[in-house]
C-alpha cells in the first residue's frame, strides 16, 4: 500500500507491516487549515471520524465543503463545454501555488457567467442563421415550382365548383369557405402557405391534411438534395418544401396548426417574381453578417476557453486539495472551549518525527500563539495494515490484497509472491519464444511508463500497464521454462551443446526412441532435443511436467505452513506451534514430502520402480515385500513410520488443543495463572466476550472443539485435494505445447508444403494471428488465473488469515492519482 516516500524513511519491510500507532492532535483554530494541508502533503495520517454521530450538514465546516462542490461543478462545466471545442486542458506540470480560495470562487463564477452568456448569445445567433439558410432555400425551391403549382391549384377550384354545381350541392364548395357566384369565369383567389418539414413525416403530413381538410388544399413538395441543420433541434436533417394551396380562414388556421403539429417551420413567400428576388438578395446579406458575427463570437469564445484550459488543472487540483482538507477537519472534534480541534489517527512509528516537524512548521507560518499536541494514545483497536511498495512490488502486492488485506503485522505471501507467481505461471506457460514476444510487449509500456502514466487509458490497456512488471517477470521465467523444456513456437534447438543422441540406423528415425544410442554426454540445459519430435516426446514429457508439479506443490505447500510456524512465533501463540504447525508439517510430509522424495530417488538412480503402486499399497498393504519397487534400503520399514506419523497426526491437530484452551480459560479465572488465553482463531468466544465488556468471559467448550475438527478435516483433505490441485502446472503446461505444436505443423508446415507464395502468405498469416490471439493472449490469460488461484487457495490458505483493512493516509499525491 503506497509508495516509499522520502529517504528519511527507513528501508522497507514488505514481511511485516509496518508499525502503527494511534495519535491524537490538538490544534489550535487559527492553524487548522494549514496544518491539514501540510499533513495531507506528508500523506502519513489516516485520520478517525470523530464526528461519525453527526450528519454532514450538523459539521463544522459543511458550508466550506459546499462551497468547493459548487467550484467543482463550474469546473465540470468548464471541462464539458472544452470538450464541445476541442480544446485540451494545460498537460503541462501543476506546479504548486498559493490561490486565494475566495479569489477563485469569485473569479470562476465570473468566467461561468460570461461563458453562459456567450453560450446564449451563440445559440441564438445561430438559430436564426440556420433559419435565414431554411428560408433562402425555401425561396429558391418554392420560386421554381409557385407559377405551375398555382395554376394547378387554380384548375383544380374550378373544376371541383363545377362538379359541385353539377351535383346542386347545399354545402360549400370544398375550396371555398362563403358562398361563391356562378359565373365560373371569375378569377379564383386561392391562398398559400410555404415552409419545411421533415422527410421522414412528409407522408403523414400529406395524409393529416388531406383528411383535416376533405381534400379541400393542395399540396406541392419537392425534397431539399443534402440534409440541412434544424433551427430548433441543431441536428442535420432530410427536409422537403412545401407549399399548400387553400381557400378560406377555417382552412389556412387547419393548416397552420396541422404544421405546428409536425414541427414543420413556415416562411412567408411572395407570389411577384421581383419581390422573390429581393427578398432572396436580403436574406442572402443577412446570412453573410450573421456568419461574421458567428464566427467572430466562436473565436472569442475559444480565446476564453484557451485561457480557462491553461489554469484548469491548477483550479482543479486547488478544488480538490481544499475540499479533502475541509472533509478532513470535519472529522475533527471541537474542542469545549471551542478554541481547538481535536483528532485522532493511525501513523507509522516511524513518521513520529516528521509529523512533530510538520506540526511545528504549521504553527510558525499560521503565527499560532500556541503551537499544535501530539501525543501517542494506546489502544486494543487494530491498527490498519500498511506496506510501503515501490512500482515494481506495488503490483504483486495488489494480487495479494485482492483476495483479502494482511491482518495487522501478519505475514505478507506479498514477498514470495513476487517469485513463485511469475515462476508457477512460466511452467505451465514455458516456451522461450512466447516469452520473448510477451516480454517486448512488456517493455513497450516498461519504456513509455512516463507518458502512459499521466494519459487516460482504456480499462484493459490500464490494467494491462498497472501490471507490467508482473507481466515482465512472467515473460522472464517462460523464456527459462522454455529453455528447460527446449521449445520455442514448440521447435526444439541445439542451443546451448548437440544433442547426445543419434540414430543407431535410419529404420529408427521418427519412429520412437528406442532407437537411439548416446554418443555424446549429457545435454547440459533442459531436455535433450532428441527428444522431441519422437514417438515417446509426449510420455516422456507427460512424465517429467506431473512429477515435478508434485514436487512444485508439496514445496510450495511447506513453505506455506513454515510462514504459519513464522506467524506464531511472532504473535506469541505456542498452542499453534505445538498443536498446528508440528503436527501439520508431519502429515503433510509423510505423505507427499515422502512421494517428493520417491520422485527424487528415481531420477537419480534410473530405477523403473511404479511410484503408484508403492503409494497405492503403502496403505492397502503397509507389510507386504515392494521388490522391484524398492527404491533403497528399509523402505518398508520407513513407510511403515510414516504411515503411522500420518495417522498420529490427526488426533494430535484435534484433540489437545481444545482441552488446553479450557484449561488455561479455568485457571485465569481461578487467579491460579494470568497467560493469555491462546485462539483458536484464537478462542473465537475471546473477541465476542471483548465487545460485549463483560468481566467474565464465557467458554464454549463445544463450539471451539467443532471449530478445531474443522480445521483438521480441512487441512487433511485439503492435502490431498490441493496437491492434486498442482497438476493443473502439469496439464496447462502440456495443453500449451501442444497447442503449439498444432499450430506450427498444422498451419505453417502445411502452408510451406505447397510450394505456393499466396498460400504461404496466408498460412504465415494465420499462424502469427492464432499464436497472438490463442497462445499470447487466452493462455497467458489462462495460465495467469491458474497461477492466481494455486496461490490464494492452495498456497494462501495454510497460513494466512486476510482479515485486516488497509491503511488509507490523508494525501494529496492519492488525491492527484485519482484523475489518472
């Protein structure tokens, strides 16, 4: 948790958290802001809500942190409306400067106010341009098609009043609304409405007036060529002009209402040609000086953007510092002369001295008459857990808190993590070609780390970047596994000698290895290439991979409960030692520590002994004769002792541990002995009795005997089941090369057997695409969650409890980190 910071503080200690304590500050009222403000530059304080009773309006300073959030939301706005414009905020370095807050609140809603302003005037400037653009083409489109949609329309009246005269009818005529003369001779006077509507609803536009009218308009559209900008709405559109002919009030306000409905804009229109002209020539100047104002208002409006992006992260930044300070001070108790504020909070001992520096540079610069307290208080509360990492450590120590945060100075499996993860990952993904490639990708975010660090990223290529010295020790112990297994893009070389093998003749060539005859010595490093691409390649290395994940296992398995002897030892809990880690080590050995060493003995000695069937009758029959399955001498006799150490070992977990808790709980409260009661996690009643404060603890001597055989169950199932759960290096590790394997023969081979370039091409395609996609992508994804688990379950659960909570200091820099 955290970076070192400074070099006054000592080296660190990632075994062991760090040492807390729990202090108390009194500080005077003139100097609380300040001092805060440079506690929160230190970042060593992890201050306690003392007013968690209170609700954040009844706080001290509720008005000031109300204040900042309304800065806070102008400065959002600022960066919304930079965004629209594309312009970036400042990226060069905030350097620390003091701002009146005040001054800023003041300034900032002054700049609010003129960029509103200038946002209003924007809008309507350019509504009305977008308007005079519609009307001008309403102009020029209607213009084209008025003299023969009028003479149409006008055809269209008479010939309805004739029909309509015809027929004697007692209602209207349908374009006219009083009642007309019969002399059809007379010119007919037929009104007109012009505008735009939206192609999409120009049918139903069409069908709605029909219907509201009883086909008593007409109508005339003609569709606009390339979208054009809404007044209204802002966003481009597909429009037509239209233009609709009536006859009569009742009709026209039918219409306009009917337009209204559908959003439709309406322009008036003059029917003279010369008129159409000058109003076309009109609105085409009115166009040109608003786009001249339009612009004119943009560019000063990008000016005041500039000048606001230049100082926004500063502002920003200040906002932020000055809030977290006065969310801080509103932790802080007033004191009853209301003269102080009084805080309590978690710090490593090792601050001591920089804290007292800090507090007394506070009360000089505030020109405090009196200067602020510090004194340590002591407590039974568990302190926070705190380790200083670096940027390469802080990642493995993430893995390990992501399943569960240290508890107060418990062991850390952060430390062995950083080398048997990397290293249990590169088994089952072990090939030194794939590592080279995963580790140049590595050293692309490893190089550029300055600049993608202050860069947004997305979320997987952010996780990707906070984990790259993960991924960079992974790629390292590949390209070693690799070497071990002699495979690069599953093609063996004769790396570091020639291979010590050769063909007894050609009948033995690709066939199997029984052919073979050594002619040189041994292969120095990793398998012998004359191995692969043999029949027996695949036995052999199936072999070799399930051995030494067992042996991988049981020593990870050991070295998990050697932390948990470590753990006890330091806490002081001799019950755990004698009763937990003693007989665990017994059980665990004499089993599998005992399979670790058949595995041993065979490799050196070559001897064909059938390890499943010695383990397998180490049970079934303890006395039986191994014969060809002896390995060394009094093996029976050494199986026969361990057999009986395993089965001695369980009662020994589960039996004495109980009896002895509740003996020492009955002689403390006899006065005969004053120890502290051992846990059992550590006699669960022991906290529960704590919190309720009463004087006499209770013992539930049942409940801490099931909680005991629950343990024990699970620890000697857990042996079995965990160390079967290691084979999982075994069959991923195999799984990977073979899937190698497939795609180099299966793909690239193949491609090179045509004797095609196109069909060369191709399969070198393909073969780079499923290495990157499958192998260096879902198998290190697959690999990386193997190894994930072996470590939190099978690995973590043999001594650690992770059941703290972190240490979470007061701190500008975390503050700062947050936008990152």
């Amino acid at each position: 948790m955290g970076d070192t910071r400074g070099g006054c503080c000592p080296p660190m200690d990632l075994f062991r958290s760090e040492t807390m304590q729990l202090v108390q500050l009194i500080i005077p009222m003139e100097s609380a802001r300040l001092t805060v403000y440079y506690l929160g530059k230190l970042g060593l304080l992890q201050f306690k809500d003392l007013n968690s009773d209170k609700s954040p309006f009844q706080r001290t300073y509720a008005g000031q942190i109300k204040k900042c959030g309304e800065m806070a939301r102008t400065l959002r706005f600022f960066k919304e409306q930079m965004l629209k414009a594309g312009v970036s905020p400042s990226a060069k370095s905030v350097e620390e400067t003091e701002i009146d807050v005040d001054d800023l609140e003041v300034k900032l809603a002054e700049l609010e106010a003129e960029l509103t302003e200038m946002n209003a005037n924007g809008e309507k400037l350019q509504r009305s341009y977008n308007e005079l653009v519609e009307y001008k083409i309403v102009l020029r489109k209607a213009g084209d098609f008025f003299p023969s949609a009028q003479h149409s329309a006008t055809a269209r009246q008479r010939e309805m009043e004739l029909n309509q005269m015809v027929e004697e009818s007692i209602e209207t005529p349908l374009l006219q609304e009083q009642a007309t003369s019969t002399d059809l001779s007379k010119q007919v006077k037929l009104g007109f409405v012009t505008g735009l509507v939206s192609r999409g609803k120009s049918m139903a536009f069409e069908r709605i007036l029909f219907r509201a009218t009883r086909g008593n308009v007409f109508l005339k559209q003609v569709p606009i060529e390339a979208p054009i900008t809404d007044p209204v709405s802002g966003e481009k559109m597909e429009k037509n002009v239209f233009m609709v002919f009536y006859s009569g009030e009742r009709v026209k306000n039918k219409i306009l209402k009917i337009c209204d409905a559908f959003g439709a804009n309406r322009y008036p229109f003059a029917e003279d040609c010369g008129k159409q002209a000058l109003m076309i020539s009109e609105v085409s100047g009115k166009i040109s000086e608003l786009k001249s104002t339009i612009d004119a208002g943009l560019l000063h409006r990008d000016h005041l953007l500039r000048t606001i992006g230049d100082q926004f992260e500063q502002w920003n930044l200040k906002v932020k510092k000055e809030k977290s300070i006065h969310h801080t001070l509103n932790m802080l108790s007033l004191d009853v002369t209301k003269k102080c504020l009084v805080a309590e909070a978690w710090s490593p001992v090792f601050a001591t001295k920089q804290i007292q520096d800090v507090l007394q540079r506070a009360s000089v610069d505030s020109n405090s008459q009196v200067g602020a307290i510090f004194q340590v208080l002591h407590t039974r509360e568990s302190p926070p857990t705190y380790f200083r990492t670096n940027k390469f450590t802080s990642a493995f120590q993430e893995i390990v808190d992501a399943y569960g945060v240290a508890k107060y100075q418990e062991a850390n499996p952060g430390v062995y993590t950083i080398v048997t993860f990397p290293f249990l990952f590169a088994v089952m993904f072990g090939d030194w070609g794939h590592g080279i490639c995963l580790l140049l990708a590595t050293l692309f975010f490893i190089i550029r780390e300055k600049k993608l660090s202050s860069q947004k990223l997305g979320d997987i290529t952010e996780m990707t970047f906070g984990g790259r010295y993960v991924i960079m020790m992974m790629s390292l112990f590949s390209i070693y596994t690799g070497f071990i297994y002699n495979e690069c893009f599953s093609v063996a070389f004769d790396l570091f000698a020639p291979s010590a093998y050769a063909c007894r003749d050609l009948s033995c060539r690709d066939a199997d290895s029984i052919g073979l005859i050594k002619v040189r010595d041994t292969y120095p490093f990793g398998v012998d290439p004359a191995w692969h691409g043999t029949r027996s390649e695949l036995p052999f290395l199936n072999s070799l991979k399930m051995k030494m994940s067992i042996l991988l296992g049981v020593a990870q398995m050991n070295l998990g409960i050697l932390i948990s002897y470590s753990n006890a030892t330091f806490f002081g809990k001799s019950l755990n030692i004698w009763f937990q880690f003693i007989p665990q080590m017994i059980f665990l050995n004499s089993l599998f520590g005992y399979l670790s060493l058949l595995i041993i003995v065979k490799w050196c000695t070559g001897s064909q002994a059938d390890l499943y069937h010695i383990m397998i009758y180490m049970f079934l029959s303890p006395t039986d004769e191994l014969g060809d399955n002896q390995l060394f001498p009094y093996q029976k006799t050494v199986q026969l002792v361990l057999l009986l150490l395993a089965l001695v070992s369980v009662p020994w977990m589960l039996l004495p541990k109980p009896f002895l808790l509740k003996k020492q709980h009955e002689n403390r409260h006899q006065g005969q002995s004053y120890t502290q009661v051992q846990s059992t996690d550590d006699a669960l009643s022991e906290a529960n009795h704590d919190s309720h404060g009463h004087g006499h603890e209770e013992f539930e001597f049942s409940e801490v005997f099931v909680h005991q055989l629950i343990h024990t169950i699970e620890f000697v199932l857990g042996a079995v089941s965990n160390t079967a759960s290691y084979l999982r290096l075994w069959a991923l590790s195999l799984a990977h090369s073979q899937l190698s394997i497939v795609f180099y023969e299966k793909v690239l081979l193949l491609a090179w057997g045509y004797n095609n370039m196109v069909i060369l091409v191709v399969g070198i395609i393909i073969f780079i695409f499923a290495t990157v996609s499958v192998l260096l992508i879902m198998e290190t994804l697959s690999a990386f969650l193997h190894a994930l688990r072996l470590h939190w379950v099978e690995f973590q659960n043999k001594f650690y409890e992770g059941d703290g909570y972190k240490f979470y200091p007061f701190s500008f820099i975390l503050i700062d980190d947050e936008d990152h």
